[in-house]
C-alpha cells in the first residue's frame, strides 16, 4: 500500500468511513498510519465486526466507531447508527 498516497486522499476528505473485519486489519491500519496519521484515524467514522474490535478501537483513541453483526446487514446497519451519529456531531471544516 502506498502510505502517503492514503494519508493524502485521507486528508482531502475521499476516505470518509472505514470497516474493519478483523484485529489484523486494525494492527495493519494502525501500523499503516503511524503517528503523523492517527488523528486522521481517530476522527474517522469506523464500523467493526463484533464489540471487541470497537472496544479496541476507542481504546486506541478513535471516537466515532460501531460494532457490527458479521452480515451484510450488520454492516449496513452499523453504518446508518454510526452516520447518524456523525451527522449530530459534525463541524464543517475550515
């Protein structure tokens, strides 16, 4: 993965939510990022199978993270609580 190339598009704005399936995943972003990036990390919406990844997540720092069933409509679901949840909180940037 070309790291700069993802903070970059990160950093415009292309990379609006992230789903993570699995506790590798999460190491690798996380490794991925490092520290000039985890800000970038910790304001992004999230959605996590199961409650144990979320759990991780907002141990590491991340504040808009859901857990979701393993289903398509787990991760559906889990997407609308957790937009809905960004949309009470959202700041326009500038």
């Amino acid at each position: 993965i070309d790291r700069q190339g993802l903070l970059d598009r990160w950093r415009k704005g292309e990379i609006e939510v992230v789903s993570i399936t699995s506790g590798e995943a999460l190491d690798y972003l996380v490794r991925l990022m490092e520290e000039s990036g985890m800000e970038l990390l910790h304001q992004t919406p999230m959605v996590f199978i199961g409650e144990r990844l979320e759990k991780r997540a907002r141990e590491l720092g991340c504040t808009h993270v859901a857990a979701a069933e393993a289903s398509d409509l787990g991760i559906f679901d889990a997407l609308v609580r957790i937009a809905r949840e960004v949309i009470k909180t959202y700041q326009p940037r500038g």
